[in-house]
C-alpha cells in the first residue's frame, strides 16, 4: 500500500515536470535557434527566431522577432516586450550591445577575424522572458513585399508592433498568462505608451486575446516634442559647461524657451551656447561617441584597425569613433550562417542587415504622449521612467519637469537608491504607481555603460518593489 502510494506521487511528480516542460517548449519546433552568431557556447535558456506576417495582400510586412526565455523561471517570470528606438535600429543591437544575453568581443586588433561575443552577465533574460522584434519594417531582417512599406511614421510602426504581438501569441499560447510588461528606450518612447493604450483598449472590449499587461518602463525616452528640445541648455548649465553670464544671458533672451525661438537675441545667444557643447557627445557627455570606457582619448590600436580597415576595404562608412559600433554588428549579422541560424530570409529578400537601416523614411507623427500616460496611470497601470544621468540628448531634468506636469503626488521624496553600499542614483515615487529614477554615471542608453545598475532596477520592479 505505502509502495503504491509512492509510486503514484512520483508519478505524478514526473508528468508536473514534463508539463513543465511542454509549457516551456510549446513553441514552434521549427522556430528554435540552437547556436547564437558569433557565440561559442551554450545557450542558458530558450531562443525562438522567425517571422511574423502582419499586412494586407498586396502591402505584406514580414517582421522578424527573437524570443529567449528567462533563465530564472520562464513559467512564472514575466514577458517582456521589449521595443527598439531609432527609429529603425535592429532589435539584434539591443540583444548584443543593450540588454540581451551577449556582448561583442573586443575585435580591434583583429579586423578580417570572425565577430565573438561573450556572455553579458547582466542580461534582463536572467529574470524576464524577452521578445525582441526588428521594427518598423525594414528594421534588420524584417522586410516588405512593396516598397512603398518603407516610407513609415509612428502610427504604422505601433499598428505592426500590436499586431505582431497577437499573433506571436497565437504561436506562442503558453505565455498568455504571464504578468506581461513592454520596455523601450530613446524613440521607442513615441511607441510604448501608444501600444500599451491599444493592448488596454483590446482587453477591455474583449477584442481577440487577453494580455496580462502590467505596466511599462522608459529609459531616457522621448515623451514630448517640446520637453525632448527644451532642456540641453539648462542641463549644460548644471553639468558647468557654461558660465552664470552665459545662462543668465539665454535664459532672459529667450525666456526659457530654446526650442523653436525666433527672438534674435535668443538666436545669437544660442549660437554662442552651440559653440561651447560643440565637442560634447550628447548621448553621453563624458565618453567618446559610441564608446562605453569614461575618458576623451581612444587606444592607439583603434587608430590603427580603423586605417587597417581602410586599407582593406577602401574607405570608412561611419565616422572613426563610431566605425566598430556601427560596423561589427553587420558584419556579425549581414552572413548566410546567420541568417541560417538565426532563421532568416537571404540578403536577396530580406536586404542587407545594417544596425540602424537607411532605407526606412521615417516622418515622427505623434508630438506628445502625455495623454496616453495620464490614462494609463490613472487605471492603476505600472510606470518606470529612468534616465542616465550623463545624457544631454534627452537630459533626465527633462523627464523629471514633465512628469510633474502630470500633478501626482510625491510618495517618497527624491533619495538615494543602492546596489551593494553604492549609490546606484536618484529616486521619486509618486501616487498612480510611477516610478522615476536616475541612475549615477548613465547615458543615453544606460544599460550599456550601467548594466548591473539597470539590471537590478529593472528586477526590482518587475519583481513588485513600488521603489527603489
């Protein structure tokens, strides 16, 4: 009887973790990506590569997305659909250079050998299910059958993002109840909240699936034309960059208003002001451009590979700082055993793989987002905005003066949040479940030169923390 009862419980314990398991790989079978580019090793979770038609007939859009399960507990972790900027940079750059499972080998030396990654120890995959899409069309290895899909605006990438996420979920059902989050940074701000209304708007009138749709966050995004443009001056003035006279001087001439101002003194005084930042990466004013090591100089042996690149090949496309950044992923990326690998289409359909696509014409036709976040927060919806704190493309002041538009009230003051007994930035709590942090030493796109920082944000509030 006891030896019964034993053989039932292991019974049982053994079809829970085939469930498990078939919970895990419901996926299409076909759709597995068993080798990573570039990457010897093995891989710590699931990936899922292919495409998603979205369009009419004669306007078809095949989009390509990569999915890699969390490498804590894909069951449970949350999935988070996580949408590049740009706009029409690859979701494969924010795989190899944000906040995917891999980092590119330091390749300077070496510019013909093989493109190597090695693990980022601080991937968002340790703790959330990813989906990652090439988007709008024309991104990476997505494509359209008409050219004319390529002439594109804000409106028509969310439509193809919402719809690419319906039906990756019909493929991909067993991650329907997961608590469901959509992260973005820089343009992908302009998306976010827009595709986070629709998701709503489809779950409250009962269109098509249900999403567990939790919340979403915003890494120095764009949220307002006019907050975007607004705030390079009084953000320079705060990093020391210009005198007391010199803001003094713009701030009376132009009243506070250094977008779009035609007052002559503000013209001239802005032009004086141009002068000083000239020489200053605005994506992060303390780096290189493209480089995520702090200091003005560049090793020697960067130099040298990028005129030992142009020796080779004739000339340099993008400018010396840049040409590893933009060039390595390409040339990782734009090869037949990728795409073989990575199951997508030839350069002869799909066109050349490129991190940001030139191809795509692109026309910003959404100004301001502020109705979209109002809504969304007043339903109680999650909300993490954070910000380098080294960025003058969309300095974090900005975010910070904008969100207090928004008239909610301050739960926890501004304060310091830790990783470790260090400071890790600056934190605001406020009522409607939103979050605003700084992080300490960020740029434009924090995750690359803060990764364990942004990790341990990022988990934080998925796991539930109201603050940091």
């Amino acid at each position: 009887m006891v030896l019964n009862f034993f053989c039932i419980i292991f019974k049982l314990g053994v079809w829970f973790v085939l469930l498990i398991d078939l919970k895990i790989n419901g996926a299409p079978i076909e759709a597995e990506v068993k080798q990573f580019p570039g990457f010897q090793g093995d891989l710590l979770s699931k990936h899922y590569a292919g495409y998603i038609t979205v369009g009419a007939e004669s306007h078809k859009r095949h989009m390509h997305y990569h999915f890699i399960t969390s490498e804590r507990n894909p069951t449970r972790d949350p999935l988070t659909y996580y949408v590049n900027g740009g706009p029409g940079c690859s979701a494969y750059s924010a795989i190899v250079h944000l906040i995917g499972p891999f980092k590119i080998e330091d390749t300077v030396h070496r510019v013909k050998d093989p493109i190597r990654l090695r693990r980022n120890p601080y991937t968002w995959t340790k703790v959330s299910n990813v989906l990652f899409v090439d988007s709008p069309v024309g991104a990476g290895y997505s494509y359209a059958d008409n050219e004319e899909d390529y002439v594109l605006n804000d409106s028509a990438t969310i439509a193809d993002l919402y719809d690419v996420l319906m039906k990756w979920f019909e493929e991909y059902p067993e991650f329907i109840s997961n608590p469901f989050y959509i992260a973005g940074s820089s343009y992908s701000g302009m998306y976010v909240p827009v595709l986070a209304q629709q998701i709503v708007n489809g779950n409250e009138g009962n269109h098509g699936i249900y999403i567990n749709f939790k919340g979403y966050s915003l890494a120095n995004a764009a949220v307002d034309i006019y907050y975007d443009n607004n705030y390079v001056v009084p953000f320079a003035y705060k990093m020391g960059f210009i005198s007391d006279e010199q803001y003094n001087d713009l701030a009376k001439s132009c009243g506070g208003v250094y977008w779009n101002n035609e007052d002559p003194d503000c013209i001239k005084n802005l032009d004086v002001f141009k002068g000083f930042i000239k020489g200053i990466y605005a994506y992060h004013v303390l780096f290189l451009p493209c480089h995520l090591n702090i200091g003005l100089t560049m090793e020697d042996a960067e130099y040298e590979s990028a005129e030992i690149f142009q020796s080779l090949y004739g000339g340099l496309e993008f400018d010396v700082y840049c040409h590893d950044y933009e060039v390595t992923p390409r040339r990782l990326f734009d090869t037949k055993i990728a795409r073989e690998l990575l199951h997508a289409k030839p350069v002869e359909i799909a066109g050349t793989f490129e991190r940001c696509s030139k191809r795509i014409k692109y026309t910003r036709d959404i100004f301001t987002l502020t109705p979209y976040h109002l809504n969304l927060t007043s339903k109680g919806y999650r909300t993490f905005f954070y910000s380098g704190d080294h960025d003058m493309k969309i300095p974090y002041i900005s975010t910070l003066d904008w969100i207090k538009t928004l008239n909610y009230t301050e739960i926890e003051k501004w304060h310091p949040w830790f990783v470790g007994d260090q400071i890790a930035g600056y934190a605001v709590r406020y009522t409607n479940n939103l979050l605003f942090a700084t992080l300490r030493g960020g740029g434009h796109t924090p995750f690359e030169n803060m990764p364990r920082e942004t990790l341990e944000a990022y988990q934080r509030w998925i796991d539930g923390a109201d603050s940091l």
